[in-house]
C-alpha cells in the first residue's frame, strides 16, 4: 500500500470518528460554553476537542506529518501537512442549525492531494484522492451539467470581506440568471459542488482548514478550480472559486 493509500484510509477513519464526537457535542449544545475569537467568530470546547483528538491520532499515526488546525495552528514541519477544520459552520453549530461537518484534508508540498468532508448529521461522508475520483458515501460523485440560468451558486461571506464587494457579486450573478445562497460551511458547499447539489461556490478572503478538503473532491468531480495554495502553501488566507464547467464563466465575470 503507498502512503498516500494508508493516509486516505485512515484520515477517512480519523475523521468519521470525529464527526461522530462532534454529532455529539450538537445533541448537547446548549450545555456549551460558546466564546467569540472576533465578531461573528464563534468557538466551543467542540472545535477544540474535535481537533485536539484529530490532531492526535494523526500525530500518532504519521509522526512526520504536520498538521495544520484552525484551532491550535500548525504543529511540525514535515512536508505532508493534514490540514484540519474540527467543525467548518461553527456558526450554525452553536445555532443548532444542522449544516456543519469535520473538514480534514491533506496536502503534499502544497498540493491538495486527499479531502474528507464528513457531515455526521446526515451521515454523509464525501471524499475524494487526487486522480482517483471522488465519493459520497462510496458513490461517484460527478459536477453539475447546468448553465448559469438554472445554477444555484454558494456565497461565502466572511468580516474578511469588503461588503459592497460581496453585493456586487451577488448583483452580477443573479442579473446573469443565477441563483445564489449561503450556508455558512464552505466545505459543504465545496462538496455539494463536487455532488452537483450546487453549481458554484465563491468567498473572497477564506482559510485553508475551510477549503482544502473540499477543494480536491470539486477538482475529483470535474468542477472547475482556482488554484489556492498556489506557491504560498497554507498560512495566508486566499480566495475560493469552484465551479461546474458550465457556470465557470459567469462566476468569473462576477468576481472580476
Ligand atoms: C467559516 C465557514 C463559513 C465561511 C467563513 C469560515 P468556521 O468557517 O466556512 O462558511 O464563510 O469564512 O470562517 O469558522 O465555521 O470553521
């Protein structure tokens, strides 16, 4: 078995087994402490729990790997980095709105090479390896063929984020014919694009814990992908773009 197949099937264990830590957590939220790490940036023991025991095992598994969590940052140097967001959607988690998932992905030199984006609630585990294809649940997963004037594209929206900007892109898409919406978990929206559940998804000024894993299933399902790593690797915020091959141009023409 290569180390990039062991790594697959245990970043796929690892993350299920986190997901259903997390599902926990969401059954007693309101037991929770939720603090703000800056406006409209929610945090709980969940996020940091979820991580710390990913970061765990994983360390534990591969011990030259890094990893790079949203909680507690980047831990090793080694050039395989697991890139981890506990619970992507924390803000509709604390909520009790059931949109969020474990987001694990992994890069090689800074390429995105495996993505697990598990949402426990519905019991849906999307993944995907970089040249093999991309699953929901052991079935392949495959891009919207729509145009833009029956797509529905996410929007991700972010304090990042200069306002009017995000309302002008809101603008142009719809003056397109498009439809858009948010849900507030770009690794969902990443793999609804990947499942053709949606046709696009676009934030401006986002992190990598939020769209790496999300990013190989979109490129393993045909949609189209701005490269985000780009020769930068995962420390600075980038923007995000995936979309069906159909709606691509208009999302440019938005965001241009
Ligand atoms: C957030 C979500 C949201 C996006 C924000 C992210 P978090 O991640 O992905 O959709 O708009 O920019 O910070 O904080 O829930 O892990």
């Amino acid at each position: 078995m290569d180390d990039l197949s062991r790594r697959f099937d245990e970043g796929l264990a690892a993350t299920r087994a986190a997901g259903l830590v997390a599902r926990d957590y969401f059954a007693r939220r309101r037991e929770l402490t939720v603090e703000t790490k800056g406006p409209q940036d929610f945090v709980s023991m969940a996020d940091r729990e979820v991580e710390h025991l990913l970061v765990a095992r994983l360390r534990a598994l591969f011990s030259d790997d890094s990893v790079l969590g949203e909680e507690h940052g980047r831990q090793g140097e080694g050039r395989i980095c697991w890139v981890i967001d506990p619970i992507d959607g924390t803000s509709n988690f604390v909520r009790g709105i059931a949109l969020w998932c474990v987001s694990v992905g992994v890069l090689v030199d800074n390429v995105p090479m495996l993505g697990f984006v598990y949402d426990p609630v519905r019991d849906e585990m999307f993944a995907g390896r970089r040249g093999a294809g991309a699953t929901c649940n052991g079935r392949p997963m495959r891009a919207s063929a729509a145009g833009v004037d029956t797509a529905r594209i996410n929007l991700g929206f972010g304090l990042r984020q200069q306002p009017e900007r995000f309302a002008t892109v809101m603008q142009r898409l719809v003056a397109q014919g498009a439809e858009f919406s948010r849900f507030g978990s770009a690794a969902i929206s990443l793999a609804y694009v990947a499942d053709g559940r949606l046709e696009g998804f676009w934030e401006n000024r986002i992190n990598a814990w939020d769209v790496c894993a999300g990013l190989v299933l979109a490129v393993e399902a045909g949609a189209v992908v701005e490269d985000f790593f780009g020769g930068e690797g995962p420390a600075r915020a980038n923007r995000c773009v995936a979309a069906a091959p159909g709606v691509i141009a208009a999302l440019r023409a938005a965001i241009a």
